[in-house]
C-alpha cells in the first residue's frame, strides 16, 4: 500500500511466494552436504521425505544454485585395502632413516583415459568429493626407475609381470650401470 508520504507499507508482495522456508533451505543445505552426487529429482523425494514438501526439481536445481553450490567432476582414486595400506605404511617406517643415494625407486603407474561422468555438487572453497572405484577398464601403463643419477621410463602393455619387469630393467637400466652405485 502506498502511504501519504510516498512510502510503501505493509500489504502483500508481487510474485509467487518462496516454495522454502528459510528453515527448509537449511533442511536443503544439509541434506546436499550429506548427498552431494544425488540428482535434483531424489533431493527433491527426501525434501519431501524431511519437510513433507513437495517441490520440483527445478526449484531443487534453482535453490542448491543460490546456497551457492556448483556442479565439479569427482576426482577418481583407487580404493586400498587395509593390508596394502599397513604394507606401504609398514615400509615406509622401516627405512625412514635409509640413504636414498643408494636407492632405485621403480614403480608402475595406470592413467585413467576415460571419465566416469560422476557430478558432485559442492560450494568454491570446500573439498571435493572423491570416488573409489575398484577397477578401471581404459587406461595407459607407465615404468618409471628413479635414482640419485638416473631416470627411465617406458610404456608398457598388458599386466606387469616378472618377464615385462626383467626386460625393463635389460632395456632401460642395465646401459646405465655404470652411472649407478653398487
């Protein structure tokens, strides 16, 4: 309404009301936090579940925006076994205080080649979302051999074995021996 001075006061404003409350919203902020690879439609569902709401995914989408969360890919890491985890851990303690000068370092590594397609929605600033996968079907293997003085890697096919091994080191680290240290 419009008051004697000019000013506005009181009355309803224009527009559709807010499909969420303030306290929703946080119900929202929550629940997103809690899920944050779920699809609008399903944190739609549990909105309904926690508020007993009904709301689109469409408001969903508009709303995760405004609490300021942003869609990222998920960084892909492969999952280790507790045994693996106590080896590696194990190892490390074992030879903390080694000579590294003396040391050959050689591993095999698999780059991923493909993207699993997985979103996780996440406000700037936080961390993000990590998933384990067990197995990758597309990828490139890399040997690498480190040392003091000397460095070497290859490309290799198939599964790392004692034979691909043994023809790694004849190609790649046996020329270089004598550069090497006992």
């Amino acid at each position: 309404m419009l008051s004697g001075s000019g000013e506005i006061t009181g009355g309803q404003s224009s527009g559709r009301p807010c499909a969420l409350s303030s306290a929703e919203k946080r119900k929202l902020d929550r629940i997103i936090k809690s899920k944050p690879t779920a699809t609008a439609t399903s944190l739609a569902n549990e909105t309904l579940e926690k508020t007993g709401k009904r709301v689109s995914s469409r408001t969903i989408q508009r709303h995760r925006r405004e609490l300021g969360y942003r869609p990222y890919h998920q960084k892909i890491t492969k999952s280790l076994t507790s045994t693996q985890e106590e080896t590696k851990t194990s190892f490390a303690q074992a030879h903390v205080n080694d000579d590294i000068k003396r040391w050959l370092f050689s591993d095999e590594k698999i780059f991923t080649m493909s993207d699993v397609g997985t979103i996780a929605w996440c406000k700037p600033g936080e961390p993000r979302p990590v998933h384990a996968v067990d197995n990758i079907k597309a990828h490139a293997q890399l040997w690498v051999v480190i040392g003091w003085n000397f460095k070497a890697f290859s490309r290799y096919d198939g599964f790392m074995n004692s034979n691909i091994y043994h023809d790694l080191l004849s190609t790649y680290v046996q020329p270089h021996t004598s550069k090497l240290r006992r």
